[in-house]
C-alpha cells in the first residue's frame, strides 16, 4: 500500500521540485536568486497573488539578515508554505453527507467511488447516489464501481431531475441507518446557468432532508454535510475560474485535487489555498479505487521542497 501512495507527489519531485532545490545549495542569497524563484514558483502553478507574497516575505528576510544561505532559504521557504497550508484545515466527516461537484472529466465519480471504497473499509455503511442523470452512462459508470467495492447505491434514471434522486437518496439514508452518502453530481449540462442552479436545488434538497426532516433515530443531532470539489490538477490555473464558479452555487468545504500522478504542477495546492481559501481535502492520484488520500502537508512541503 506503501508503495502506492509513493507515487502521489513522485513527478512533482522529479520536475519543478528539483529545481527549486538547486537554489538551496547556494551560498548565499541574493535578489537575482530570488526573482528565479519567483519564476519557478509560478511555473509551478502557485499563483500570482501566493507568490508574491511568498517572495515579499523571503525578501524581508532576505534584507533583515535572517536568510543569508540556501539553506535558510529552503527552511523559511518550507515554513511560509507549511503556514498557510496549516491555516485551513480539512477534517473528513465520520458521518454524514459528502456531495462531489465540479468540471465534467475532473473525477467526481472515480472520486465518489474511491472514498464509498475507502468509508466502507472503515467499517461505515455507505451509501452512493447516482445523480448525474444528464447521461444514462454516468449512472452505469457509478453503478459498476458499486457493485464492485460491494455498496449499495441509489441511481437516477436518465433526464430524471436529480435533487429528486437525492430525496430518495437522503430517505434511504434515514431509514437504512447508514453512516456516509456520497452523491455523485453532473459536471455538465446544457448551460452553465443550469448547472449551477441544478446543483444549489440538490444541495437545498439534501439540507432540507438530512438536517430539518428528522427521525427519532437521528437524535437532532445535525448532521455534516460537505461540499468537495474536485479539480483536475493537470489543469493548472485554468481551474481557478471554474472553481470560483462552482463555489458560487453551494459553499464549498474542501477540494478534492485529482490527477495529481500526471501532473508535475503541485503549486495548485497552494494557488487553492491562498486564492480560493479552501482547504485540500483529498488528492487522488491514479485510477485504481485505492488510490486516493487525505491530504497532508507535510508529505507535500517535502515532495515540493525537499525534506
Ligand atoms: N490518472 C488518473 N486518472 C484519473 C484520476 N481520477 C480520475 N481519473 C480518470 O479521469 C477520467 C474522468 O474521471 P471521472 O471520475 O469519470 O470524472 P467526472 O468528473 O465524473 O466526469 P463527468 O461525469 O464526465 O463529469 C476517467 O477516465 C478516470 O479514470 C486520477 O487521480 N488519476
Ligand atoms: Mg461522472
């Protein structure tokens, strides 16, 4: 399992990474170091704002005498990225509702199936829901991995109004003293438009269902709900636009970063951070149900910087 794992920041090390880390061996620091930096910090995907700001603060310490090597460099570099990544954490729900939304290919269903996958060998009673009834083969698709992993699942019809499959959804969760509903949403539609308001009436039917109706079993204790995004990390900043968007239409409570096998560009990570202030819940990091993790920050300030 180890060696699965291994790989989730493997060709981010082996691109970007090591030439950042070549600036740590430098005797001493100048601005002419600095600002190549900057530049790979921004090839890297980090964001204007995030590097900016990065380098205003190591050119502080560049002024004040408290970086004088590439050493010190690396170590107040790996504690400013440590900081703001620390500044928005992400807790997974033991129980509750988790609802997958975001761009059409970005993975929302490989990721619905993954984390049913991941829930149930926690010993949860999961429970997925077909929603992206916008094409038939999307409920298919879902529906194939439940059977695989052993889940049971709820599935829409095609061109059925999905916050109805959700009602049924949030009904058998009630009733069948499940622990985690994960509902898979479409990523496209006719229009934007649509989409979004297709996603803000499910996310309304889902609060109205799991936390105002209630059975006696449900002790009115209120029940998480949680909004993960999920972003294509080989999309680089293209991902920014949609992810504002898609915020717009249910609050988000934490990414979801996809594909990060394929992508040398972890900066991501930090551009969502700083840009979007929203925590990195997961990374998924290949196609295998396996395959995805919660996100840690130090595991990722060492696959970026260097241990
Ligand atoms: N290599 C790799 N492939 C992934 C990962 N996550 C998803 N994929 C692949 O990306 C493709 C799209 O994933 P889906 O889960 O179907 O994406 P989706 O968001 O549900 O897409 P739509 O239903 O079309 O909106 C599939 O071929 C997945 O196998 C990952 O972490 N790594
Ligand atoms: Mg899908």
């Amino acid at each position: 399992m180890f060696s699965l794992f291994k790989t989730v920041y493997e060709k981010l090390h082996t691109v970007v990474a090591q030439k950042i880390a070549s600036l740590f061996g430098r005797a001493s620091i100048d601005q002419a170091t600095l600002d190549e930096l900057e530049r790979l910090l921004i090839v890297a995907d980090v964001g204007t704002t995030m590097t900016k700001n990065i380098i205003k603060r190591l050119q502080k310490n560049v002024e004040a005498g408290t970086i004088v090597s590439g050493t010190d460099l690396h170590a107040e570099l790996a504690h400013i990225v440590r900081e703001s990544l620390q500044a928005l954490p992400y807790t997974p729900i033991q129980n509750g509702v988790i609802v997958l939304i975001g761009v059409n290919g970005s993975g929302k269903t490989s990721s619905a199936a993954k984390l049913a996958y991941r829930y149930k060998k926690m010993g949860k009673k999961v429970l997925l829901v077909a929603a992206d009834t916008f094409r038939a083969a999307a409920v298919e698709q879902l529906a194939t991995w439940a059977e695989r992993i052993d889940v049971d699942i709820v599935r829409g019809n095609e061109k059925q109004d999905p916050a109805a499959v959700v009602f049924v959804g949030c009904e058998q969760f009630r009733s069948g003293n499940y622990d985690v509903i994960i509902v898979d949403t479409a990523g496209r539609l006719q229009n934007k438009v649509n989409l979004m308001s297709e996603l803000a009436k499910v996310r309304r039917v889902i609060d109205k269902q799991i936390n105002t109706v209630k059975t006696p079993a449900d002790n009115n204790n209120n029940i998480p709900i949680h909004t993960l995004l999920t972003v294509d990390s080989m999309l680089g900043q293209n991902s920014f636009e949609q992810a504002k968007i898609f915020g717009e239409a249910a609050p988000l409570d934490g990414i979801i970063l996809t594909k990060m096998d394929g992508s040398a560009k972890g900066g991501m990570i930090l551009a969502i951070g700083s840009e979007l202030s929203v925590p990195i819940a997961y990374v998924s990091f290949g196609e295998q149900i396996e395959m995805i993790k919660e996100f840690d920050i130090d595991e990722f300030v060492n696959g970026l910087l260097g241990e």
